[in-house]
C-alpha cells in the first residue's frame, strides 16, 4: 500500500493545481476590476452634465440684425439690406425707418428736371394720365405730389413725369407701375431719383397702361409702400 500511495501521490501535481486556481483567482479579480473601472468610467461620464457646472460667456455675434445701426444699414449694399432685413425685428424695422424719415438725408435729397426736349410738343406738356399721391398714413410714411404720364414724339413712348414730389426718404426706394398696391405684378422704372422735387422716368414701350395703373414708391429693403398714384385720365 505505502508503494501505491508513493506510486499514486506526486507533488509536482499539486504545485500545478494550485497555480491554476491561483491563477484562475487572479484572472477573475483582474477582471472585476477591469469591468469595474468601466463601469465607473460610464457612471462619471453619464453624470458628469448633472455633477459638473460649466460656464461660458460668448460675445453677441458683432453681425447680428438686432446690432444693426442707422449708419451701418445705410453703408451696406442694396443685397446686404435685403438679406438682414430677412431677420430683423419689426420694431428695429420701423426704427430705422423712422431714422431714415428724419435724417438729414431727407432733407438734401431734391431734383429739378425739366421736361425733356422730346417731349410730343403739339401736346404742350399735356399728359394722358395723371394722379395725385398719398401717404400710408401711418405717421411715417407720407407722399405727395402729381404723377403724370407724358407722351413723346416716338410713337407708343411715354416718360413718368413726378412734380412737386415730397415723400419720406428710406432706403431703397424704387418707382414701380404697377397693378395694385402691394406691388404684386409691376414695371420696374428704376430707383427713385430723390425724395423731393420733380423727375423722368422712361415708361418701357408697350407698357399697358390700362394694366399697370398705379404709381407706387416702393421700399425694396423692407418691402414696404411709402406712397401712391392711381392714373385717371386727363379731363
């Protein structure tokens, strides 16, 4: 029997047993504590918005529709308003038009033409059309004066004349014919020459009066009606 036990019994085996499970003990810890650290680097990571105060403080975009002022809307381009009036208040809207109604601009901007020398002279200065403006009366934008249709010695042409115009001054202002007063199909004549006084405008030849019956003074920045004359024919 003690030859059998001797034979059976090798402590070589039970060095390497116990290696094993040391090893395989280790293996586990490493690996508790591996998933642990994982874990409490997703915890810290999931709270950290609720256990972390941050702070930031970025200056108001210099570009911004709210900062625009009167002398910097006034220097952009006519495609630079259009654009920043895209976001602007209503209430900065009207403060800058009310600027533009009372700055000195307002004030200086006058033309004097005379009638041109093309004009139909068997018709003396008569004009086929005419109408007298108006306002919007909203206490901002007001208009007055007389818009004459004209005739001249080329057959089927006719200038615009405005006499004794005074209107508000504004940025952008264009002289439209058009159908109604919201400017919703028109004939473009070009940018208003001046607030005050008394100008031409070529009428495109084939222009159908009868259609395009209105003069407007239309505000293209902020697509607004300063004024209107609505033709009638000449007594």
């Amino acid at each position: 029997m003690d030859i059998i036990w001797k034979i059976a019994y090798n402590p070589y085996l039970d060095l390497l047993l116990m290696k094993d499970i040391i090893h395989k003990n280790l293996y586990k810890k490493i690996t508790y504590l591996t998933v642990a650290i994982i874990a409490a680097v997703v915890a810290v990571y999931l709270a950290s918005p609720l256990l972390i105060s941050t702070e930031i403080n970025e200056p108001f975009p210099q570009n911004s529709a709210a900062l625009v002022s009167y002398d910097n809307f006034r220097m952009m381009t006519e495609d630079e308003r259009a654009k920043v009036v895209e976001s602007m208040s209503a209430s900065l809207k009207n403060k800058l038009m009310i600027q533009y109604a009372n700055s000195n601009d307002a004030m200086t901007n006058v033309i004097d033409e005379s009638m041109n020398e093309t004009v139909n002279l068997s018709e003396s200065h008569n004009s086929l059309l005419s109408g007298s403006f108006i306002g919007v009366n909203d206490g901002v934008h007001n208009a007055e004066g007389t818009a004459k249709v004209v005739p001249l010695q080329q057959v089927n042409s006719n200038i615009l004349r405005l006499e004794n115009l005074k209107i508000t001054n504004g940025p952008d202002l264009y002289v439209y014919l058009s159908t109604d007063k919201s400017a919703s199909d028109i004939v473009n004549l070009g940018k208003l020459k001046a607030n005050n006084g008394n100008q031409n405008y070529n009428i495109p030849t084939g222009t159908d009066l009868s259609k395009y019956d209105t003069v407007l003074i239309w505000c293209k920045a902020f697509s607004v009606l300063f004024g209107s004359a609505e033709f009638k024919p000449q007594q």
